[in-house]
C-alpha cells in the first residue's frame, strides 16, 4: 500500500463555516486512519477554528484531540492578530514562526506533501 505524504492547511474560520472546518478534521482522520503521513497547520483565520475546537464546551474537541500528534500547530502571526494566542497555548498547541514569524507553507511542499487547503 501507498503511504501519502498529505498536508491539511486550515484557513477557514469556524464561525464563518462549521462544516468546513468539520470536513477539513475529518479528511484529516480518513488520511490518518489509512495510515498516511498526516500534518495539519491553521493559518489565516483558521487559528480561530483551532481555538474554538480546543474549548472544553467544543462537539469537535475529541476529533481535534483524537489528531493532535498530527497537528503541527497554528501560525503565530496569524494568532496574535486574531487575539488568540491564549487559547491556542493554553490547549498546548504550538505556534509556528518558521517563516519570519509565520507558518511556512513552503516547507510543506518541500518535505513532499500534497496541500490539501479548506
């Protein structure tokens, strides 16, 4: 069998799109679940969506913590300008500054992934 190197990229902000957001774990879970190499990164406003599915009061938290050896983490940058890097590091998920300070995408494509943006 195939290992895919796959590379989910969550832009989208939950509050705008919840279906979105539930797609974008669920992809991730059906990749992880076949076995395929599996990063998640949230970028944009999709650090809003990491901070909501990180609450306690979340329906998403037990699908967002069933794949958090696979989430690399969610753009500082973006963080900080959305306000919610209290959340995100109160969860314990990491912020990305790998590029000047924001979540590279580059090193996605570098590292062989297929990006898969929602």
């Amino acid at each position: 069998m195939t290992q895919l190197k796959i590379a989910i990229l969550v832009l989208n902000n939950i509050e705008h799109d919840l279906a979105r957001t539930y797609r974008a774990l669920k992809t991730a879970s059906e990749f992880v679940n076949a076995g395929d190499d599996v990063t998640i990164v949230f970028d944009g406003s999709g650090v809003d969506s990491l901070a909501a599915v990180s609450a306690d009061d979340s329906k998403l938290k037990p699908l967002i913590e069933s794949l958090r050896p696979h989430v690399r983490g969610a753009c500082s940058f973006c963080a900080k300008a959305h306000g919610v890097v209290d959340p995100i590091t109160a969860a314990g998920w990491p912020l990305l500054t790998d590029n000047e300070g924001e979540a590279s995408v580059r090193q996605l494509a570098l590292e062989g992934r297929q990006i898969i943006t929602f």
